[in-house]
C-alpha cells in the first residue's frame, strides 16, 4: 500500500482476505495436561468443538476431585474409559437383530419384545425403536405395557432387551420373581449388548432363559484391577489405582466401591452409565451413590426408579435411541464463529471447518458476528493505514 493514494475498496479486501485467517495472537505455549485431555478426547471420539470445551470442562472438574499427587494416575484411568458410540450400539443391534430372525425364521406375529427390567424405562428401553428398525417388523411386538400387565394367549415367545450383565444378579432376580407367572410353554429370549463372562454364566445357569444372546463378552481382562487386566499391566499401577478407586469408592458407593458386585467397569453408553461401571467415574445428586458426598461425576449416572406400567393410550411405544436436536437458536449460533478464550490461545472456531487461529488482540467475548469480526479487521486496517500516511 502506497501513502501517496487513497486506498480503495479492493484494497481492503485483500487486507482481510489476507489477514482474517492469518493473524497471529500468540502468548505461549499450550499446557501439557491441555493436549493431554485433547487427546483423550479424541480418543472418545469428541469431536465437535462445542461438546469438546463442556467435556474438557467436565474432566478438569472431574481431575478436582482427587488429590494433586493422584492426578497424574487418574490421567492413566481416563485414558482407558471405554466410550461406546452410537455407531458401535447400532452394529451391535444389527447382528443381534440377524440372530432374531434366525431363531424365528422371519416370523415375528407371536413374539413380544420388552426392555429388561420392572418399568418400561428400563435401560433396555433405549435400544427398542432400534430393534425395530432392524427387524422391520410391526410396532405391536412392542407392547408399552408391562409384558405381566397384557395378555400373551397365542404369544409363543418373549424377548427381554438389556444393555449389559454385570453380576447377572438383576436379571436373575428378574427371571426368578416373573417367569412362574407365564406360561411353561412361552419360549424366553434374552438379547444384550455387552455382558461380563462370570455375569453370562450365572444368567445361564439360574435365570431360566431359553436363551441368552449378547453382542459382546468381557472376560476376566475387562475388569480394571484384574492381575489378567487388558488396561493396566504394570502391577505397581494397577495397585496404586485400585487402591485410589478404592478409597473415593468406599466414600462415594460404600457397598459396591469399585462397581456393582466388584464389576471393576471401564464403560460409559450414549444415553448412561452401568452401575458396574467405577463409581468415581458416574457418582453424583442423580445416581444411587451416598447422599451428602459431593463428587463432580466424569459422566452421568442417571438412576431409574422402578414404577408400575402406565395405562396404555392405545399406541405402543419405544424409545429411540437420542440424536441431537437442532433448535433455532442453534441455527444462529452455527452462523456465527465462536470466539473462546483458553490459556496460551484465542481460537476462532468455525462450527463446520473445524479450528481457526486468528492473531489479532480481539474482544474476549463468547460469540462473534461475522460482520463484527469483519469490524474489528476493519478498524484495524484503519490504524495500519494512518500509520502508513504519516
């Protein structure tokens, strides 16, 4: 740019094309534990930029909970937590869904299915509208009711849907307190998602299920603190972990310190967290865990009470598996850029393009405007240009 003519429009849009994307703001370098956690995070497959910053946010509170000299041993805990996706649920359900129609040859018109459990909001509830999709059968082999609650003449089989056997304690107190209620001839199917060995065995040999079917099966090396363990091989860690676990454990679930029935669980699901799932991991004011203990839960436990089956409306019903819900005010902020301040960085993040650094010292506010943005450039161009006419 020359003093010596005035500039012109063009040349303000090379300035911004040039600089928008370009400039530098750089207070030094990014904290370690900062990568550290965007890395697990990726690893959990987080990946949008609005639900990284809530869950790093979630895992420094979590990293709170424990004592400095523990952080760095609960870093090696966080890497090893099993984040299940849809995606992965969904091929579950397909090949589960493949042994269905196996087992009844494509006929459904006598089979009932029902989420596991005393309430139709059992865990197993969540997975229902995806079976069905699968199946492509009619939505009246779902009852809402309570499978006790209808009537199964003609009915030749029931199948029970859950996410995973821990113990097996559930669904054998299950089976023990219902099954002398129906019919010897009715035929009995459970279907899971992920089930531990010793859990599987126990289900096999007194429950009374015709059959049990899971997706996957965990042997002895899923259980955290396990001298077989899958995660930590190193005895002296492992040791130093289960004891930590442990101590928080005690406070936080004082019957099952390290999961339901000593579980040891590394696992989280989209829509909740197992009980046999480490309790430092999930505790908190909607689990089960010992009221009056504050803990900053990594992930949600949300606890179902059981409750008697509501009076049907005439229209079965199932529960989807959630998705994202796009709102209007969404929509505007997906228009707009995010400007977030984090230590050693001010990142411009554009919601479809991932991440872009901007270098210029911008208001720290949370959203920005592509036009205020365009201001900002604007302004300071005006400054570089009074400089260059001096």
């Amino acid at each position: 740019m020359h003093a010596d003519r005035l500039p012109t429009i063009p040349d303000f849009l090379r300035y911004f094309t040039k600089n928008s994307w370009n400039i530098k703001f750089m207070p030094g370098k990014k904290n370690s534990n900062d990568e550290h956690i965007d890395v697990i995070l990726t690893r959990w497959q987080i990946t949008s930029g609005q639900e990284r910053l809530t869950k790093k946010a979630e895992v420094l509170g979590w990293l709170d909970n424990f004592e400095p000299s523990e952080r760095e041993d609960m870093f090696a805990l966080l890497e090893k937590i099993e984040v299940i996706s849809y995606g992965e649920i969904r091929g579950w359900i397909k090949n589960l869904s493949g042994e269905l129609k196996k087992i009844f040859q494509n006929d459904f018109s006598a089979v009932c299915i029902f989420p596991l459990g005393n309430s139709p909001s059992a865990s197993g509830a969540n997975f229902l509208y995806e079976f069905r999709k699968e199946l492509k059968i009619s939505p009246k082999c779902f009852p809402f009711e309570h499978f006790t609650k209808i009537d199964l003449d003609g009915i030749k089989a029931l199948v029970f849907v859950d996410d995973i056997i821990g113990s097996g304690d559930q669904a054998t107190r299950f089976a023990k307190k219902t099954f002398p209620t129906i019919a010897l001839d009715i035929k009995k199917y459970y279907v899971v998602l992920l089930t531990f060995e010793n859990g599987l065995n126990k289900v096999n040999k007194e429950a009374g299920f015709t059959q049990v079917i899971p997706a996957k099966v965990l042997s002895e090396e899923y259980k955290a603190f396990s001298p077989k363990s899958c995660y930590f091989k190193d005895p002296k860690q492992r040791k130093r972990l289960e004891k930590i676990c442990s101590k928080y454990g005690e406070r936080l679930y004082p019957d099952h310190p390290l999961g339901y029935d000593n579980s040891q669980g590394l696992f989280v699901f989209p829509h909740n967290v197992p009980n046999n799932t480490l309790p430092i991991i999930w505790a908190g004011t909607e689990s089960e865990s010992e009221p009056g203990v504050l803990w900053k839960p990594l992930w949600k436990r949300v606890k179902i009470p059981a409750q008697h089956p509501k009076e049907s409306s005439g229209k079965p019903k199932s529960e989807a598996i959630p998705k994202p819900e796009t709102n209007e005010k969404d929509k505007e902020t997906q228009q707009h850029l995010n400007i977030e301040d984090s230590p050693g960085a001010i990142v411009i993040q554009n919601k479809g393009d991932g991440d872009i650094n901007i270098n210029a010292d911008l208001p720290l506010k949370k959203k920005k405007s592509l036009s205020d943005l365009y201001g900002i450039l604007a302004k300071k161009y005006d400054e570089e240009l009074k400089k260059d006419l001096e």
